[in-house]
C-alpha cells in the first residue's frame, strides 16, 4: 500500500481511518480531484479504492508538486540522488546514537563525534545565517550529519537558476526527511524552505525507496498541476462519478505552511464545496473547528461530522519545561449535500 511520500502538518492518515469507520467515504468514484494534496494521504486511499480512476492533484507548493512531478517521470534518477545524499548523510556521526541502558533496553544518548559545535558556527555567521560550505571545507573535525544538512539546504538555496530540476527536487526531499517534522519553514522575504534540522536519528536509511517507486507508478495516472484551488473546479465538469477531497491549511494554522489562508479564503473553500456539489460531485472538506460557529454559520444543507483529534506536528503548545505538549482539538468534516 502506498504511503505518504514525506510528513505533511495536517496529514490526514490517521483520520482517514475513522472517515472510514463512520463510513463517509464514497463507495464509487471514476475521477479523484484534491486541490490541496500535500503529503496526499487521501489520494493514497482513493488509489487503493480505485487505481483506475483518473486522478487531478495540486498543491500551491510550487517545490512539492516538483517532487511529485520527478518521481512520476525521472524516479530512478530522483532515487539515486537521494540515495547518494543517504550514503554521505548516514556515514556521519549524529548528535545520539544508540545504547543499551542497564535493564538491557535500547535508548538514545548523546554522541560527542556529532554533536553540535557552537563556537565553530559562530566563526561562520553572516548575518541571520552560517556560512556551513566555507565551515565544512575549513573543519574537516566538524563533519556531522548536522554541518552535512545545513550545508545542503544552503547550495539548495543558493542554485537560484534551475529549482525545479530532479536534482532540486530530490535535494528537497532529502532535506524534507532529514529536517524537522513535516514542517515548511521559509527563509524570510522567500518561499525557499529553510526549515532547520531534526532529530537526525536515522539508522540504515531516511527514505523508503520502494514506496517512492509505488509512487511513481501510481503517478502515471495523474494530473499534477501547481496552482490556487479554485482552478481545480473545472476538471469536475461532465463527470458523473467525482470525488473531492478538500484539506485546506486549517482556520488558525496560518503559519504551518508559510501561507496566509485567512477567512476570506476559507469562505471562497466553502463556495468551491457548494459549487462541486451543484454540479454532482461527492466534496468534503476537512477543517478545525475553533469554536466560533463559522462552518456551522456557514452549513446551508451540508453535513458536519465532529472529531476528537491531537495534533503531533506543527500545532503543539510549548510547556513551562520547554518541552512540547500534544494540543488536543476539534476537527471537522463538512460533506456536501444538496
Ligand atoms: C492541510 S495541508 C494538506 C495536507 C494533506 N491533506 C496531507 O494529508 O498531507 C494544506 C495544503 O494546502 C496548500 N495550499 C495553501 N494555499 C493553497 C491554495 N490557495 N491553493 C492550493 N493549495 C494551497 C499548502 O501548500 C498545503 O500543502
């Protein structure tokens, strides 16, 4: 079965599952449409449901859609630059590695060999950034999985002539599975991510290269297109059996994709819904509830399911400790009906 390509804030896997349970789902669809596809976990389902379906997905994300667009038509020498990135990568010492406690349990302590050097980087600050190339040539001692990253996000953001080449591409996406959670950051006045480093807890591999090869098979059937959502609406026309799946960037998560989907917006989501619907379309559009009525304000004939849901990216409240909290909340699933 497929599986999102990379982690996604707001990656509908898990709801998915109880989308299921309460069955709202279409049981039949020969045309799949989702005009926010991020990580896609809603098209890997409807894939699974329906490989033969004509499929449309897009995403505002010029650099994701790139991804999706290298995987479907240059796979193997997408996977073959990402898997050289994973053989430099993985040969450096991480800032923990693995040991055994005294109950014999396996745990995670700290790794001096990779450990982050503060006084070296600040020799190589230049402005809001390092310089990590010119760090990297000049301490050969301070090769770490660390100095590796952020050295290759900073020539990814430097080559501002190509981008959108599989190099680029699978540049990203060594980086979007080496850097922190699912979250896009941007380098300010930019769209170019910048999000920093993660865990860097990788073993024998960052990447599974059979599901992107799932992909790209998957891909053949597929519309890829780079663009506002609204555009999307014309694929629906003169189709009998259309299934849309709407994931908006969530009412209060402005920042988690370095967009601003302010209510203006969400209202011209709502009219996309009730517009698909008109024209015979099975919509849904999935969104938080924060609890000022504007989807119920907004309902008309359409039905709202409620769900429990905790937030493990992007929206977590940070504790008096520090540490991060889960943030627990209100999700909803508007459903279009006439
Ligand atoms: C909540 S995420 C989708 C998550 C996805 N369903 C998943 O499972 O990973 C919302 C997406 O909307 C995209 N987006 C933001 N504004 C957009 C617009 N005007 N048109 C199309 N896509 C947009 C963002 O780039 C982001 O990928």
């Amino acid at each position: 079965m497929l599986k999102p390509l990379f982690m996604w804030a707001g990656g509908k896997t898990k709801l998915i599952e109880e989308y299921s349970s309460r069955n709202l789902l279409p049981e039949e669809f020969d045309s799949y449409i989702e005009p926010f596809v991020g990580a896609g976990a809603m098209f890997t389902w409807a894939y699974e449901k329906n490989p033969d379906a004509q499929f449309y997905l897009n995403d505002s994300n010029r650099y994701i859609m790139a991804i999706y667009d290298a995987v479907k038509t240059d796979e193997v020498t997408f996977c073959n630059i990402v898997d050289r990135y994973q053989k430099d990568y993985l040969g450096l010492p991480g800032p923990e590695m693995q040991a055994k406690n005294a109950k014999g349990k396996t745990i995670w302590v700290p790794n001096p060999a990779g450990a982050t050097n503060k006084e070296i980087e600040k020799k190589y600050r230049e402005g809001r950034s390092n310089d990590w190339n010119k760090l990297w040539k000049e301490n050969v001692g301070y090769r770490t999985r660390r100095s590796y990253y952020f050295r290759v996000r900073q020539r990814y953001q430097e080559n501002n002539f190509q981008r959108f080449s599989t190099f680029d591409s699978a540049t990203l996406y060594f980086l979007m599975k080496t850097g922190f959670n699912g979250i896009w950051q941007t380098k300010k006045d930019t769209d170019l991510f910048n999000t920093p480093c993660g865990t860097m807890r990788h073993k024998a591999r960052i990447y599974d290269r059979e599901n992107v090869m799932e992909w790209s098979k998957a891909l053949q059937n597929v519309e890829l297109t780079t663009g506002d959502f609204m555009e999307t609406l014309r694929y629906a026309f003169g189709r009998e059996k259309c299934f849309i799946f709407m994931d908006p960037p969530y009412r209060g998560s402005y920042a988690d994709f370095g967009v601003d989907f302010d209510d203006r917006l969400q209202q011209r989501v709502v009219d996309y819904l009730n517009c698909a619907k008109h024209i015979g379309s099975d919509v849904m559009m999935s969104n938080r509830d924060v609890g000022d009525g504007f989807f119920t304000q907004r309902q008309g004939t359409n039905i709202i399911e409620t769900f429990d849901v905790t937030y493990t990216l992007g929206a977590k409240k940070q504790k008096a400790d520090g540490t991060y909290e889960a943030t627990k909340a209100k999700e909803i699933l508007m459903i279009g009906k006439k």
